[in-house]
C-alpha cells in the first residue's frame, strides 16, 4: 500500500468513529467531511444509504439524503441505486422533500 493509501484508509477509519459518535455534532461534521473529501464515489455513496436506512439520528439520516446532492455536484455522477433510493424516499413523510432536494441536484449536476 502507498503513503497516500495507508493515509486515506487512516483517515477514513477515524471519519467512521465519528460518524457513530453519539454526539450529533461530531457525527455531522465526518458525514461532511467524507462527502466533500473521499475520493472513492462508490465508497461514500454506500456509506450514505447506509446512514439513510440503519437506524441513525433522524438529522444525520436528513443530511445523508443531501449529501446525496453534494456527491452528484463533486463527482458529476451518482449509481443507479442512489437514485432509486431517493425516488424510494420521495413519498417518506420526513425525507420525501430532502429526496426531491437531492433528485434535483442530480438532475442538475448529473442530467439523469
């Protein structure tokens, strides 16, 4: 493994703690972090739906769905099953208005 790849997997080990930090505030900020700064789409896109559909913290499963639209804007593409997942969402009565959010940032930045 190179330097950049131990880092990276360092790195990302440190996020996920912190995603499951009880506290709302630490978790939102290494959703944030790992949204904006992975490399690996697929990476963060399934650790998203994992935070959509595991039993987290209504706010950290409301950022997942808009982190959604963050991933579409930085990498210009999103998997089929993402965008099932939010047509899925759409008639959830907490996130069916995040999904729409999203589903549009996707339209916007990916064109589907």
């Amino acid at each position: 493994m190179s330097m950049r790849e131990v880092e990276l997997k360092s790195w990302r080990e440190a996020m996920e703690a912190d995603l499951r930090s009880p506290m709302v505030e630490v978790s939102t900020r290494a959703m944030l972090a790992i949204t904006n700064n992975d490399p690996d789409r697929i990476y963060v896109e399934d650790l998203l739906l994992e935070c959509i559909s595991a039993e987290f913290d209504p706010q950290l499963r409301a950022l997942a769905v808009t982190c959604i639209g963050h991933v579409a804007r930085i990498h210009r593409m999103v998997s089929r099953g993402v965008l099932g997942k939010l047509e899925e969402l759409l008639s959830d009565p907490d996130l069916g208005g995040i999904a729409e959010d999203a589903l549009d940032d996707v339209k916007s930045f990916v064109g589907y």
